[in-house]
C-alpha cells in the first residue's frame, strides 16, 4: 500500500462521516454549543444530530450537560480533550492529503 | 467546495458566532465614541483623572458585558441557538495582535517623522493600530465589515493628519471616527440579524 493511500486509510473513521465531521468543526471552534446551534450551523435534522452526537459521546470525543434555562431544558455539548485532540490529527492528515491531491491534479 | 474549506468555513462561522448579533460591537462602538468626547472635554487633564477614567471604563465593559448575556439568554439563545466563545488560544492571539499593531504604528510614526521632519502623525499611527488590528480579527472571524472600517479609518486618518489639528483633536476625531464605525457595523450586524433569525423562539 502506497503512502499516500495509507494516510487516507489512517483516517479517524468516527470523525471521517460528513454529519461528524461538521458537528466537530463547529464544537471544535466553540468552547461548547447547545442543541439548536449545531442544528442550525451544520444544517442537521434534530434525529440525524441526535445520532451522530450519539456516536460522538459513545467515542469519548465529545461530553453532554443537560441542565435547565428557567422551566426550559438545556443541552449543550463540548469536545473532550480527547476528542481535541482527535480532531487536531484528523484536520491536520486531511490538509496534508488535500495539498498532495491539489498538487497532483494540476 | 471541498471538505477542508468546509471544515474552514463551520469554524469560522462557529468563531464569528459571537459577533453575529452586533452587540459587542455596539458597546464596543458606544465606548469608544465616549472615551473620544472625554479626551476632547477634558484636556491636558491630570493622571488622577486618566486612572478615575481607567477604572470608570473597566466598570462600563463588565456591566456590558453581563447585560449583553441577559440580553442573549432572553432573546438571541431561544432562537439561533447558544454557543460559547471559545477563548483557547486566543488571549495569545490578543496579545500578539496588541503587540504586531503597536510595533506598526510605531514604525509607521518613524517613518514619517524621519520622511517629512513632522511629528504630528499621530491620527495616522492610531489609524495603523485599528489596520492591523481589525485585519487581525478578520483574519480568525472573517467579518468583511471590519476591513472595510480599517481601511477607511486609514483615508480618515490621512486626512486629519494633513490638516493643522492639535493632537488632543486629532485623537479626538480618530477615537469618535473608529468608535461610530464600529458602533455603525454592530447596528448593520444586528439588522441582518434580526432578518434572518426566526421571530419565534425554537421547540
């Protein structure tokens, strides 16, 4: 196996799914969120982001509080330092891959 | 559009997030307007005065800060959801930014003074300051408008340095000039706002 297509192989397949990786790069950027930011930034259906925050937490990349805004229940999510750290790899092995791609096609 | 720009531009939304609603730039705008018209009203004033300043501003950022969160958890939170500032990393970039923008004026100042034999360039080294500063913050939040107050507080700044102004009315026009247009970009940033954000607070 070439280089290049381990590094793709390499991947955090967690992280790799599309709806992840958008719920990731908004917690990422973000000290924590709640429920209707992620919806909104990453365009998600509520079942769809429940899902995959699901798999996120069950991972130990991400934790959730639940508390409540007066009578109004709150959730907000935040990456764990492992989940930082997770992301921080995957980003940087994506830009690499992405730069040797663009290079290659020109 | 490929995955990495997209990885780019939800961060950078979810950065920018905190400036979405103009508030901060409205306090920050209105502050500044009133630090110009103290430094006009009160001229070669004592330090005692400059420290009571000091204090007095420091007292009005925390009070704005705890009355832009009320203002958030009533209205902004229910409907576009709540994200916090994730401030890692950033009290570097604030200080690099501080120093990067002073270490331009400065040497903008020298340049000056060493070209033209004057040292009344001091509208222009604020103006580098707001340049550097505000390409800084654009740079990690990408908000167009502030590019568009640096660069013309630059021309605004050319134009208060070439006319005889003392430098007490210099500074006073650069800080009311900077301080209503980020007071003008908040107004601007919390219109968009409330057109696009619902009118109803989510389920």
């Amino acid at each position: 196996m070439s280089q290049d297509a381990r590094d793709i192989v390499a991947l955090d397949k967690i992280i790799h799914e599309p709806a992840r990786l958008a719920i990731m790069s908004v917690l990422y950027a973000s000290e924590e969120a709640d429920f209707l930011f992620l919806a909104n930034s990453t365009g998600l259906t509520k079942g769809n982001l429940s899902t995959h925050v699901a798999k996120l937490e069950e991972a130990g990349y991400l934790t959730v509080t639940k508390s409540f805004n007066g009578k109004i229940p709150h959730t907000t999510y935040a990456l764990t330092r492992q989940g930082r750290a997770a992301f921080a790899r995957y980003h940087k092995g994506l830009s690499e891959i992405t730069k040797r791609v663009g290079k290659a096609l020109r | 559009m490929d995955t990495a720009t997209n990885v780019e531009r939800l961060m950078r939304h979810a950065r920018a997030y905190e400036y979405s609603d103009g508030l901060q730039e409205i306090t920050m705008g209105f502050l500044l307007v009133l630090v110009g018209l103290a430094i006009y009203a009160l001229p070669g004033s004592s330090p005692a005065v400059g420290v009571i300043g000091a204090v007095i501003v420091g007292a009005v950022i925390m009070a704005s800060q705890w009355a832009i969160t009320q203002i958030r958890l009533r209205f902004t939170w229910q409907r576009t959801g709540y994200a916090k500032f994730d401030r890692t990393g950033y009290q570097r970039f604030q200080v690099a930014k501080v120093v990067l923008s002073f270490a331009a004026a400065v040497a903008v100042n020298v340049l000056l003074l060493v070209l033209t034999g004057r040292a009344t360039w001091h509208a222009l080294m604020l103006a580098v300051w707001v340049l550097v500063y505000f390409v800084a913050e654009w740079k990690r939040f990408g908000q167009t408008r502030w590019l568009v107050l640096a660069s013309s507080a630059m021309l605004v700044a050319f134009a208060v340095a070439l006319l005889p102004l003392t430098r007490q009315v210099a500074f006073f026009a650069m800080t009311s000039y900077v301080g209503l247009g980020i007071l003008a970009c908040g107004i601007y940033a919390l219109i968009r706002y409330l057109r696009t954000a619902p009118t109803e607070p989510a389920e």
